[in-house]
C-alpha cells in the first residue's frame, strides 16, 4: 500500500466507522495531515469531550489518550501505538499525591494533564500549559500542591499570590534546551521572536518573548506581524507552524528536540488502529469517576 493509498483507506475507515482522529502537534508531518483535529493538551480535550463520533482515534502520548477516554467514556478510545508514553507523567505515583495531602492537609491539589489517570482521580483539578495560571489563581486554596511539571510550577508561582508546593517532575525534552542553546540562536537570528513552552527551564523561560502551550504558539504565529521565530519546544510543532505560515520563518531554539514517544505513530499505525480497532483504553470505573470530576474542573477555565 502507497501513502496516498494509505490515506484513502483511513478516510474510508473514519467514515465507515464514525471515528475522529485527533493528534497532536508534535506527530509526525504524515500524521498530521490526516488530523480532524490538530492541537494542543487543551484543545484537544475539549474535542474529545464534544465529539459525537463513535470513535475516537488519539495519536499522541497516553495520557491523552486516557483523557479523551475519560472525557468520553461511551466512545471507543483507540491509541495506536500502546506504548507511546510520557516519561514526565510517570515522574509522580497517586501514592505520592496521597502522601503530599496528608502532609499538606489545607492544601488543594492541581494536576497537569502530563499525569497518569489514577493521578489525576487524586487530584481537584487539572491543567494544561495553556490554561495552567487561570486554574491555579481561580482555585479556592491558598496553598497548592502542583504536580509533576516542576517548570511550569515554577513559571505559573511568578503570577500568582499563593504557597505553591512543587513536585520535582520534569520533560527530558524541554529540559533539554538551554539558556547557552537560546542566546546562540538569539545571535544569529537577533530580529527573530522566541516563543517557549513553560515547561522549559526556568533560565529559559528568562530569555523569551512569549511563553505559550503548543496551540498558543500555533495562533501567536499566525497573528503576529514578524517574520522570524525561535521555537523551543519539540521539534515536530516545526511542520505545523511552516505548513501555516509559508510566508515567515520558523527556526528552533538551539538543536532540534525529539521526544520519541511522540515519534512513535506511523501512518500505517492509524490505519492499523482503525482496521483492527486497537489499542483499546480501558481504565476502572471509579478511577475514571474521580479523574473526570477533576478533567471537567479544569474544561471551566477554558
Ligand atoms: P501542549 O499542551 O502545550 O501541547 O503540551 C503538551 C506536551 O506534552 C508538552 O510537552
Ligand atoms: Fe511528555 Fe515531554 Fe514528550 Fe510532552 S514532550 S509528551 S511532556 S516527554
């Protein structure tokens, strides 16, 4: 089977069997042109909780995957590659936030959706990088326990009036880039505009223009009147913003940085995923009860 064969058979399959597919930005360029949706964490989510397919295909990493189901739990959730997962969401345990609210008993907990389910059904509400601040200032509790994102913690303690007790979670790919890797790129593109994830390093963050979700940087570049930009985040948001804006210039912040559980879908994957149905998520009830109270917490701010 040839790409553009393969691309027929998936559109077929999507409609024979009402299915959506939603992937994020840091998929592969193949499997982001067969995106219904294209997005970030946050974006994609509330997809996921309005679709009225019968299906949902989620080519991202399982966190995702487990949010969509658990937004959705009538639907068939699919991920393609079963393996593809967040290193950073396996950094906290629900035994750990467990432990966190007996030591902090006057504290309310905030989860980013980079966390397992059973994490998540711990926790009062979640976030994502693009609604992070707006949760943490709106939830009523002076002190906040935060996991596992130890940058964005730290990065969303700057805006806000509140105790922040902080997990020492962090992604490897944004941990990644430096402050040394930014001011070299800084020099050779000095009229550029750098835009960064939050969950980049502190030092970082110092350096930029705009610190933005995925889909923030997505809308940033679109708007914004200047023609060069520093990208520091994973390198598959790269295509995107070039396929958007064929007119501007995207370049990354330092070496391009790969987080391979992204990586891991292949088109042929998708099409494999909608043939034969797999890999099914399936969580327990009760953890999917708790984890969806905190998930629709967090759908207010948006
Ligand atoms: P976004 O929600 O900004 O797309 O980020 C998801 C993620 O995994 C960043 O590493
Ligand atoms: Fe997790 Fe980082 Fe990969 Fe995002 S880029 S999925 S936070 S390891």
């Amino acid at each position: 089977m040839n790409i553009d064969n393969i691309e027929e058979e998936i559109r077929r399959l999507k409609k024979e069997k009402n299915a959506v597919l939603l992937v994020h930005n840091y998929q592969r360029p193949e499997v982001q042109d067969i995106a219904d949706l294209l997005g970030d964490s946050l974006g994609l989510s509330k997809k996921a909780a309005e679709t009225d397919a019968d299906m949902i295909i989620f080519c991202g990493v399982r966190f995702m995957a487990e949010t969509a189901k658990i937004l959705s739990p009538e639907k068939k959730t699919l991920q393609p590659r079963k393996e593809a997962g967040c290193p950073m969401a396996n950094m906290v345990t629900a035994e750990d936030v467990r432990r966190l609210k007996t030591e902090y008993p006057d504290a309310r907990v905030v989860s980013y959706v980079n966390t397992n389910a059973d994490v998540k059904a711990e926790s009062d509400v979640c976030c994502t990088s693009a609604n992070a601040i707006e949760v943490v200032k709106n939830i009523e509790a002076e002190r906040v326990i935060f996991v596992p994102d130890r940058n964005l913690g730290s990065y969303v303690q700057k805006f806000v009036n509140k105790e922040m007790i902080l997990w020492d979670g962090y992604c490897y790919v944004h941990e990644n880039i430096t402050k040394e890797d930014v001011l070299k790129a800084k020099e050779k593109f000095p009229d550029a505009l750098v835009l960064v994830h939050p969950e980049c390093n502190p030092p970082v963050i110092d350096e930029a223009d705009e610190v933005l979700s995925t889909g923030g940087m997505v809308n940033f570049a679109k708007k914004s009147d200047k023609r060069r930009f520093l990208i520091g985040t994973e390198e598959g948001i790269m295509y995107r913003l070039k396929k958007e804006n064929p007119k501007k210039e995207f370049y990354p912040a330092g070496k391009p940085r790969v987080c391979w559980d992204m990586k891991l879908t292949t088109i042929y994957d998708v099409y494999l995923a909608l043939e034969e149905e797999r890999f099914s998520i399936e969580l327990s009830k009760e953890i999917m009860i708790s984890a969806r109270k905190a998930l629709n917490a967090m759908l207010k701010y948006t």
